[in-house]
C-alpha cells in the first residue's frame, strides 16, 4: 500500500508555518519543525508583550505628567486628585501629550485642578 503524503491540505498548512517564519535565521526559516517552534514562541511572546505594552506606555505617561507637573509646582498625586474633584475627565495619554505639546495649556489645566483641592 503507497504512503500517503496529506497533500494539498497539510502543505497549506506547512506554507502557512513557514510564511511566518519568513525573515528567522537559520533553518528555523526552512525547516517546518523548528520554524513550527519558533513561530510557537514568536506568538506567545506577542501575546504577552501586547498587554506589557499597555502597562509600559502608562508608566510614560505617568513619568511625562510627573515631570510637567513639578515644573508648574505640583505632584502627580496632587494633579490627578485635583482632576478628579473638579470633574476633568483626561486620561494619561491626553494629558502627557498636552504637558509635550502645548505647556500652556497643561498650565491652565494644573491651576484649575489646583482651585478644585482647595
């Protein structure tokens, strides 16, 4: 009895694979089992790093409106308590770009979040 090979649908499979390991050295590009591996480990480590890429952009964004808050001469904690009393809705990111942009405005936001503490 001839063995069978699978064909069309494991070689699509197979291509699929290797396609994504296009770019790897090595055999891990060529050969289906190791590139099979190393894909594996590709898409875990993406997976991961999609969540740990929130969490390091947030730490940026922290450490920026830190900075720009001392040099209007309040702390972060301050800041964002002040925001929250006086009903400023600005996530991290809005607020980081403001403090990089436009200091004036940032400025302006710190004073109304300093009046709404005290």
């Amino acid at each position: 009895m001839p063995r069978v090979t699978r064909g069309f649908k494991a070689r699509r499979r197979r291509n699929k694979v290797l396609k994504m390991a296009k770019g790897y050295r090595g055999g891990k590009h060529r050969l289906y089992r190791t590139a099979t591996e190393a894909v594996d480990r590709a898409l875990c480590f993406a997976y991961r790093d999609r969540r740990t890429n929130k969490r390091n952009f947030r730490r940026l964004w922290i450490t920026r409106i830190s900075a720009a808050a001392k040099l209007n001469g309040t702390s972060y904690s301050r800041l964002i308590n002040g925001l929250k009393n006086a009903d400023i809705e600005l996530d991290r990111k809005v607020l980081s770009n403001l403090a990089i942009v436009d200091p004036n405005a940032f400025g302006e936001v710190v004073k109304t979040a300093g009046s709404a503490t005290s």
